[in-house]
C-alpha cells in the first residue's frame, strides 16, 4: 500500500528539517529585539510553528521505516495526529489571547484551521492504515 510514497516523504521530511533550521536562524536574530511582551507572540505564533515542521518530519521518519505491518505505523500516525489534535487547539486558545495582534480570517486559516484539519486527516489516514484501505496514503500526505 505504502510502495511509491517512499520519495515523497523523504522530500516532505527534508523540507521539513530545513525550515526547523531556517526557523531557528529568524528566532536567533529576532531575539537582540525581542522585548517580553513580543515573548508571548513568540509562544503563540512561531513555537506552534516549529512543532508542526517537527511532527511533520517524525511522520516522514515513521513512513519510511520498512514495518512489518501497517498497525504499528499506523497506531504511531494516529497517537501523533490526536496529540497534534489537541495541541492545536490549546494554540488556538493561546493565539486568541494574544493582545497584541488579531488574526483577520486567512490568518486563523493558515495558522489554526490548516493545522487541525491536517491533523483530523492524519488520524483519518491512520485508521485508513490499520483498516488497509486505499486511501490511507493520501489522507495521511494531506
């Protein structure tokens, strides 16, 4: 089911790796200008934003690993989407409280609704796995 993926997670992982790098160089330069009231932006916009290149990569790792059946991957793929899950939405509360900015409606699309809905297709993916089903692959890419 997983054969012929094998390239596109090695890519997503890589890129994944690359912008936790890129990101960590903008918070380096950043932080000689950072004062405490732009911590909490920090917390609420660029942490959660680290997190998800982070998840990304390790489910990039988890997929290439030649399993011997789709469970383990998958139970993996499904503990890490309803952490993802539930993570998001306690930076959904966090970024509503940040005073400083408010989030016009594309921002809480990229920034909160994007991210629970890649993490409800990841658990979606994850039972796609363990069931065997033919979807499995591209709710989990999702």
């Amino acid at each position: 089911m997983l054969h012929g993926w094998d390239n596109f997670f090695m890519l997503a992982g890589t890129a994944a790796a690359t912008l936790i790098g890129l990101l960590f160089v903008a918070i380096t330069l950043g932080a000689n200008v950072s004062t405490p009231a732009k911590t909490y932006g920090t917390r609420a916009f660029l942490t959660p934003t680290i997190f998800q290149f982070g998840v990304v990569l390790f489910e990039c790792l988890a997929m290439v690993v030649p399993w011997p059946s789709a469970w383990a991957v998958g139970i993996i793929l499904g503990l890490c989407g309803l952490t993802g899950f539930v993570y998001q939405v306690a930076v959904v509360l966090m970024q509503s409280k940040a005073e400083f900015a408010s989030l016009d409606w594309i921002d809480f699309a990229l920034f909160s609704a994007a991210p629970v809905l890649s993490h409800a297709s990841l658990i979606a993916g994850a039972a796609g796995l363990i069931a065997g089903s033919s979807f499995a692959p591209y709710a989990i890419a999702g």
